[in-house]
C-alpha cells in the first residue's frame, strides 16, 4: 500500500544556470490555475483508492515555497481532505532563501509543514552567483535563523560541492556555516553538468572552472571530517543527519517502496506500475481541466526488474539492504541471483555482508556508480 505522496510545484523566481529539474521561471500567472489542477488530480487519485495513512507528504519542485500563502495553504487542505495520514506525518516543503518572510514560515508551520528543506548551495557569494541563484548567503543565514524562530525543529540544508570557483577552503567554510546553524540534517551534492544547460554551455565556453579530482577528493575529506564532528551521521550518499531526522520520505525512494506523485512531470509507483504525468504544467492544466489523464509514460516492473532496483537503490543508504528482507518480497535470494559478481564485489572490499544486511564499504560509496553498474 502506498503511503508516501509527493506534490511537485514547478515554478521557480529565475532558472538556475545548473538546473535541469521540471521548473520555470515566468509562470507566476499560471500558479493560481496550477494549483487547482493539482487540487482537483489530488482528488482523482484519492477517489481511486489504493493509499493508506499517509506517513509522509514532500512538496517539491521548482520552489513551492514561491507560492502565496493561500495557494499553499489550498494545496495543504486539499491533501488533508483526500487522504488520511498517520499521527506523526512527516510534512516537507522545499524552500529557497529569499522567497519567504517570518508571516510565510509562520503560515506554513500552522498548516501542518513540519520539516523544511532549505536549497542553500553555498554560504559564499560568489559561488551563488556563479550557478544563477537568486539568494545571498546572508538571506540563507537569516531564513534558516526566521525558521527556528517559527518553531520548525527539522530543518535540511542543501549545499553543493564541485561548484564553479569553490576551493575546499570555500567549501570548509560553507560547511562549517550550514552546522553552526544547529540543523537536523544535511543534504550534500556533487554539482553534476547537466545536458543542455547554461552552465553546460559556459563551461564548453571556458568561462568557468571546475574543481578537479584532487579538489573534489579533498572536499569529500573535509566532509567527512565536519559532519562527523558535529554529529551528522551520513546515512545515504549524499544525505546526513542527527540520529532520528533522516528524511523519511525520500527513505520511501531508497527503499524502494510505492509513492504517488501528483502535479506536472511527477511519478508514481504502485504495484511496480511506475506511471509520469507530462512534464508541461500549462499542458497538465489543459488536460485535467478536459478531463483527459495527464500520465504520459507508463511502465510495468516484472519482479526481477523490480528487485534489481530495490538493490542498487537500497544501496544507496549506508545501511544497505536486508538479505532475508529481499528474499521475502521477492522470492530472490540476492547472493545466488548476483553469484560471482556479488561475491568478487564483496572480496575486493566495495561491498560487505554483516548480521544479514548487504551495504556498500567506505571503499564501495567512493566507487558507487561503479559497483551499481555491476549489479543493475
Ligand atoms: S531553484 Fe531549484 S528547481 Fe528552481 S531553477 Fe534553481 S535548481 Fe532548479
């Protein structure tokens, strides 16, 4: 049963020169339109049935936290009116310095959201100009200082490594800055260049640089030094966090478990049927207004496929997978399916096997794309 929803809200105040996720900036006259689609495929979801007791809800994006107050607060009623959730929903809410003030945070919190991401990126000025973001690192300080202040206990910080011009110098202090903020949980990426993008086309150009392997290794030092200091256990590759506030939706993800997403360019997965709405919010609205469905793709999982992802995504988390676990949803017994390949993985130190569970070494997370593409 699915017990995880996400909201995905694609509009954003400038587009990132980085960014290749579902959002678009100029849109604000579709937002109030938007969220009526969103609203009324919400109830359409929720009338087929299928959805438990909601453990967790993520609004994400784009940058849900650009919507007016009333537009978020319709979206929140929406899903409280559609689905039950369990006592302790975890309620999650993308948000971006310099799109909110103390009375937005103050509204969100009452309407339920319980947990916010911040996209940070960098505490230097510089590094945010250099990939298009619209905040200054003293705007990140202070939306995080106004989200204690409305009483938001689990607060996440998005900060990016690898960034154009960052030195691990920068990238100490940046870290250094995000944990003297007290969060719960640090979500940490490598900047990856994505086709098509600006930054993809400034970088062919030469008029920006890129941290090398040395850099990027040091940083991954730097790291790991600071979060264990502080106590940010990392418990994903690239996500860290104090004992209990690992993000448990996007745990729902790692684990492979079914989720519903609603809103333009989401995906579902249920009953290893992964559906995608089309990606075009102006088309999405189109279609649910015709009351035509607004799934482009759809993809049915047989059980090996679906095992195989269970693998490489479980993984992903320090904690790896259950060997008896798997062998119980699926019939498969991991270490006979993989054979030799498992076994080579686990001799040469990339993978370990203890008390049951099958989980990447320190080694292995160094060389994850490699040994994933091994067992996918
Ligand atoms: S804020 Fe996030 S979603 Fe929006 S353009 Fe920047 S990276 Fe993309």
């Amino acid at each position: 049963m699915t017990s995880s929803l996400y909201i995905h809200i694609p509009f954003c105040s400038a587009k990132c020169s980085y960014c290749s996720f579902n959002s678009y900036a100029g849109l604000e006259g579709l937002q109030s339109r938007y969220v009526e689609c969103l609203c009324a495929e919400m109830e359409n979801v929720a009338s087929s049935g299928g959805v438990e007791s909601l453990k967790t809800v993520f609004l994400g994006g784009g940058t849900p936290s650009v919507l007016p107050g009333d537009l978020s607060g319709k979206i929140i009623t929406t899903y409280r009116n559609c689905f039950s959730a369990m006592q302790d929903v975890e309620i999650s809410m993308e948000i971006n310095p310099g799109t909110v003030d103390m009375a937005k945070l103050d509204f969100l919190h009452v309407a339920g959201v319980n947990r916010i991401s911040f996209g940070v990126q960098s505490f230097i000025d510089k590094e945010l100009r250099s990939i298009g973001r619209i905040h200054t690192a003293e705007e990140a300080v202070v939306a995080v200082s106004m989200a204690g202040n409305a009483g938001y206990e689990n607060v996440s910080l998005d900060l990016m490594y690898g960034l154009p011009g960052q030195t691990t110098a920068s990238w100490h202090q940046s870290l250094e800055t995000a944990i003297s903020l007290g969060v719960k949980h640090l979500s940490l990426y490598q900047l990856t260049v994505e086709e098509g993008t600006p930054l993809q086309q400034m970088m062919y150009g030469g008029t920006i640089q890129l941290p090398g392997e040395d850099e990027l290794a040091a940083m991954d030092n730097i790291t790991r030094k600071l979060t264990d200091s502080a106590g940010l256990r990392q418990y994903e590759i690239s996500n860290y966090a104090k004992t209990g506030y690992q993000c448990r939706h996007n745990i729902t993800y790692w684990e492979n478990n079914e989720y519903l997403g609603v809103g333009a360019g989401a995906v579902s997965c249920v009953r290893r049927s992964r559906k995608r709405n089309i990606a075009d919010p102006v088309e999405y609205c189109d279609r649910i207004e015709a009351g035509k469905s607004v799934v482009i793709e759809e993809e049915n999982l047989d059980i090996e496929a679906s095992f195989r992802e269970t693998v490489i995504m479980a993984l992903r988390l320090n904690s790896g997978f259950s060997l008896p676990g798997l062998t119980e949803r699926y019939g498969i017994n991991a270490l006979d399916y993989y054979g030799a390949t498992l076994e080579n993985l686990i001799r040469d130190g990339f993978v370990e096997q203890h008390a049951g569970m099958i989980a990447l070494t320190d080694r292995g997370r160094g060389f994850a794309n490699l040994v994933m593409s091994e067992l996918v």
